[in-house]
C-alpha cells in the first residue's frame, strides 16, 4: 500500500505533569522541569525549547554579526514551530513567516552575513515588496515578521547587534469604509441558517468571535447559567471575560453536546482543520480547512444578499466593531474584539469589564430591536 505524505498536526500540550507537580519535558535523555503552573510553564518552555532541543549548535561561535541570514531564519521558525505544536500560534501565520522570511533570504541572500544587512539594502528590499504587493496589509504584514525575528534574536541573546529595522516603517494603510450587515440582512441570514451557523452568527455580533473562535470554543470556557463566556484570543492572548446575549444562550442551548468543542460539522469533524503536507524533501506546508468560511459563503449565496465580492463570516466582526465603537469607549471596544492594540492605553485602565458589558448589551439593542 502506497504511504501517505499528508498527517494530521498533534494538538497534544507539549508538557506533561510530573508527580511533583511541576511540568516537565523529557528531552534526550534528560528532564527538564517548567513549574506548577500550567501557563507558565508553557511560556518558559517555548522560550527555552530553541535551545533545549539543540537547534543552538549551528550558531557560530565568533562575532554574532558574522552569522548567515539563513541561520537566524532557521532558528526563528524552528522556535516558531515548537509555538505551534504547543498551539500558541495558527498554522496561517506559520506559513505566511515561512513564505516572507523565505523571500527576505531570496533577495538578501542565505549566506548574507547579519552584520553587512545595511540601512540602504533594507530600504530596497521595502521597494521590492512595493512592487511586488499591491496590498498595504500584505506588506506591512512581511516587515512585520522580519522585524519580530530580529528582535527575538537580540531579546534571546543570539544576536547582540541587529540591522537597523526602524529605517524602514510600516507603509500607510488608508482607512476604507468596510460593508457591514444591517439588522434586516442579520435576521434573513438566521432565518435560514441550521443551528450550528445559527449560533456562530450571534457569537460573531456578540462576542465579535470569527471563525478560529468559533471553531475552536468548548464547552468548559462557557457559563450558560450566568450567560457569560471567557475566551483568550489565540492570535493575541488577550483575555475576554464576557456577557452573552439571551439569543445568543439560546442558540447555544440547541447544541447537542458530542466532545469537548461546542460546534462540529454535520460529520462530527471540527470546522477548522490544520494538516501538514511533506514533500519529497522533508519539508513541511500547513494547509487549514475552514469549513465556516465556506458554509457561510454558501448561506449568503442562499439568502440572495446584495453583497460585495469578498463578504464572509468575519464581516459579522466588523459589523460588531462597528456598532460597538459607537459607544465611544475604545478600552472596552479593545477588550471585546481581543485586539492587542492600546496595550499602553489599557495598562492605565484597571477594570473596564463594566464598559465592556455596557458597550455589548447597547450592541444587541441596536440588531434586535430593529428585527421586531
């Protein structure tokens, strides 16, 4: 029988507990151990685990700044790696470091020695982008990556000097209204919807939940009888603690209960689901299979909305952004969508969980009572 190049990507947490209570890792031969608590423990393991699993013995032992480009992007995207069997970062995001550090060393070259990187050869590499994207995001999104590994490598004492990356700056995103569901849209897309999109419908203007929310929120991060769920954002770690709607309980209240994740397919599958495919030369590509995005597509196709080219589930986040800036309070608009920006802002505000609530139960009047 012919052997399969695909497997499936473990989500198995990366430590286990030891009988002292603290958790430990076995690496070749020796245990390493990473404290009782569990989220810490994470956190330093995924700092160590570059080192503790010996991917340091390629680093050269001269002048740092003599090391090759390609070692640096080795080491970042094998520390990378360990964050997303640990399930602290999204398959996407993986591939797209893959992909941009890839053609950062294509144009730089591998053999590029960290020290000749100068200000000039980091300008035209942002000019080379400049013609290669026509998207803002697309590029900000490559500097931004290649700016995150070189600080990682001057914050984790490999590279003591780093180019200077704050020559080149982010480009201008030109703000751009977004379309937005109205109330009548809303209720035509729940009058059809089966139960399982019903309930990822009021999750996404409720909680501005998208997909990876949805797909991956279990029963044990929900407290129905007190109407609230509390949610880290994966992308960003951001803690939500936050209100549920009365629709939005009730729509959950409809899920039979067939594992520790809220929502599955028809077929009892998980709606997102990330696969490693290895080629002939043992390199690995994640694809993700996101089965909202598409059922969603298809709702809006039956529903026969009058829609933009491009309209998609995460347009029920940007209309709950939508409606919740309008209360005016960023802080509790910041805390509702998870979002990492205004983290000095927000370091000054000590409790904006009552803001939060205010902003969301204001948002459900605006959709539900223009449904009645």
């Amino acid at each position: 029988m012919k052997s399969s190049n695909r497997k499936t990507r473990s989500d198995k947490f990366p430590l286990t507990l030891h009988p002292s209570g603290q958790y430990c890792k076995k690496i070749k031969g020796h245990i390493y151990y990473f404290g009782s608590d569990r989220k810490q423990a994470l956190e330093r393991y995924l700092d160590q685990a570059i080192f503790l699993h010996g991917y340091n013995n390629t680093l050269l032992k001269s002048t740092n700044g003599n090391m090759a480009l390609k070692e640096i992007c080795d080491l970042y995207l094998k520390y990378q790696h360990t964050k997303l069997l640990a399930d602290n970062l999204t398959a996407r995001h993986h591939n797209d470091q893959i992909r941009n550090l890839n053609k950062l060393m294509e144009f730089l070259g591998e053999s590029c020695r960290i020290k000749s990187i100068s200000k000039l050869s980091l300008q035209n590499y942002k000019r080379s982008l400049q013609k290669h994207y026509s998207s803002v995001c697309r590029l900000n999104l490559h500097l931004s990556i290649m700016k995150a590994m070189f600080h990682w490598a001057r914050k984790n004492d490999i590279l003591k000097d780093i180019p200077n990356i704050d020559a080149i700056s982010r480009a201008t995103e030109i703000h751009q209204e977004r379309f937005t569901f109205n109330s009548d849209q809303i209720n035509k897309l729940l009058s059809i919807a089966d139960i399982r999109i019903q309930a990822m419908i009021w999750l996404g203007l409720n909680c501005g939940f998208g997909c990876t929310d949805c797909a991956f929120l279990k029963w044990n991060d929900l407290d129905l009888e007190n109407s609230r769920v509390i949610l880290p954002r994966r992308k960003t770690g951001i803690y939500r603690d936050l209100p549920l709607w009365p629709e939005t309980v009730t729509s959950l209240r409809k899920i039979k209960r067939k594992g520790s994740l809220v929502l599955y397919t028809s077929r009892g599958n998980p709606y997102i689901q990330t696969n490693i495919k290895i080629d002939t030369r043992r390199n690995e590509k994640y694809t993700i299979t996101n089965s909202i995005s598409t059922q969603f597509r298809r709702l809006i196709l039956k529903a026969n909305l009058n829609v933009p080219k491009g309209t998609g589930f995460y347009t029920l986040r940007r209309t709950a952004a939508t409606i919740a800036a309008r209360s005016g309070d960023p802080f509790a608009v910041q805390r509702r969508l998870g979002h990492a920006n205004l983290t000095m802002a927000t370091r000054y505000v000590q409790d904006v969980s009552a803001q939060t609530d205010k902003v969301i139960e204001n948002s459900r009047k605006y959709i539900v009572e223009r449904m009645l």
